[in-house]
C-alpha cells in the first residue's frame, strides 16, 4: 500500500532533478501526479526538450499515472491552469509542491533589473500563482499539503543576492501560510535541499562551502548528492501522517534530514526608558556585539 494511494499531486519543476525525483516517488507511492514544467534552460530560457512528457512516460511505464503541464507558474493565468488541469483530470487537488526555479547569479553592484526581475519572479511569485488557486481550492475540501522550495541560499550564499532574497521570501510566505491555512486542514512546509542539480552546476565551488569533489549533476544518480534523496522528505510532508506538522523548514542533503529552527531573539538588551545615545553606544558594543557571526549556508 502507498503513502499517497488516491491522493492527486502537482509538481512545478518535475521534468528534472529534485522535481523529477519527487513525481516519480509520489507515484510509486499511488499519487496521480500533474507534471509541470516548461522545459527550459536553466536561465531561463526557452528550449525543444519536454522533460515532463519525459517524466510522465517513466512513471506510466512503471505502472504510475501521470499527465504533464507546460504552462508558466509565475503567472496568475499559469499558476490557475495547472490547478484546473489536476481536478479536470483527477477530480481534485491534494497536494502542491514548487520546486521550479531558475537563475540569474550576479554580484548586487553589477545586478540588473530584469536579472533581479527575473528571479524574484519565477521563484517568489511563481509560489504565489500556485498557491493563490491550490488553496482556495483545498479550503473547500478542509485538507491539502503544500510544500515549497526554498534554499540555503537564503541564508547569505554570495554573488546571489536575487535568488537569496526569491528563496527567504519564500520562507516568510510559508510561515504565513501556515498560520492562516491551519484551521482549513492544510499544511504549509518549506525545504531547503543539497543535490547536484543543473542549477549547482552553474555555481563556482569557490562559492560553496565544502564543494569539492561534488559530482556534477550528469554523474549524481546513486551518490550522495542524487537529487532523488530530498524526495523521501517531500513525501512524508505530503502524506496524512504529516498532518500535524506545519510552518516548518526541513533541509534534506545526501542521507540526511534536517530541521531548521526559527529565527528568534539570542540576547536582548533592556532601558528603562528612552534610549541615551551615547550610553546606548557604549552598552551595545559590550553586550549585543560581543560575538557576532557572520551569515553562513
């Protein structure tokens, strides 16, 4: 018996890697799975390749089902179609995980605004235009499970000040999310994932720590950095035994899980009143600013 048997799911991004990854999982585990991807390169960029029908082909060959969607999710007319298309084909809508994404790298003083755009775009508004319909729809049916993709990105990568603020928002949009959706029986969850993937291929391992001797993604599959090991997580959050688990961030790299804390408070510095600015000079540098770290992935 599957985890998800009877369960409908719509992927963004699952013609490649950790998309693709999640869809054939998700259908090995008895979901019939909405494949969305547009088929382009990693900029962004329009190419021939349909790596959905690719993906579809796989999954109905090992007994699954699946259909594929070519719409672009960072748009409202995108985001609503793939939606209709899953309960035009399956009668309904259970399950919504984006992982599509692209990049633009570049260094904050030399980033243009289309660069800046257009990351912002397919990534922070691209969850938006799925959200916006999934979720009007699974507050009707009282159930649904979102999860999204973020990144450790966020959490300060250099020379990629787009795809970092794209990927924290979309941290802030979970958290949201999932206060607001929880009375409706639906779960909001983000992952931040480690896998060889086109996008890690772009990057140079000076700019990640601990990259060398990865694998680049061609030569992935059965290492540690395949990006099928972030799918195991992925299923789990979409199944019914998650559903008491919502507004959470879990990083999922090689064999490992993760669950990352929120942001709260390490120390406070207390007045009694207004602040005095010369005292106030003088207390934070003894106390706020005794150990502070630098931003790290």
């Amino acid at each position: 018996m599957g985890k998800l048997d009877g369960k409908v799911a719509a992927i963004t991004g699952g013609g490649r890697g950790i998309g693709r990854g999640i869809a054939k999982l998700f259908a090995k585990h008895g979901a019939h799975v909405v494949i969305n991807d547009l088929g382009v390169t990693v900029a962004g960029e329009t190419t021939t390749a349909s790596p959905a029908d690719d993906v579809v082909k796989e999954i109905k060959a090992a007994g699954g089902t699946a259909v594929s969607n070519h719409m672009d999710i960072a748009t409202v007319e995108g985001g609503e179609g793939l939606v209709n298309q899953a309960i035009k084909e399956f009668g309904k809508l259970d399950i919504l995980v984006n992982v599509a994404g692209i990049l633009r790298d570049r260094m904050i003083f030399n980033m243009s605004e289309k660069e800046w755009d257009d990351v912002i775009r397919v990534h922070l508004k691209g969850h938006y235009c799925t959200m916006r319909p999934a979720t009007a729809h699974m507050r009707e049916r009282k159930y649904g499970r979102i999860i999204n993709f973020s990144s450790n990105s966020a959490l300060g990568s250099p020379g990629q000040p787009n795809y970092a603020a794209a990927k924290a928002g979309i941290l802030g949009l979970t958290y949201s999310s999932a206060n607001a959706l929880g009375k409706y029986g639906i779960t909001v969850n983000a992952i931040m994932p480690g896998a060889a993937t086109r996008m890690t291929d772009t990057i140079p391992a000076g700019r990640m720590p601990g990259a060398t001797g990865l694998p680049a993604s061609e030569s992935a599959e059965g290492t540690p950095r395949d990006p099928a090991n972030v799918a195991p997580i992925v299923l789990f959050l979409a199944s019914d035994e998650a559903s008491g688990v919502t507004g959470q961030c879990f990083g999922a790299s090689g064999y490992r899980i993760m669950r990352y804390r929120h942001i709260v408070p390490d120390k406070i510095l207390y007045n009694n009143g207004p602040w005095d600015i010369d005292e106030l000079f003088d207390r934070l540098k003894s106390t706020l600013l005794t150990d502070l770290g630098t931003p790290r992935m």
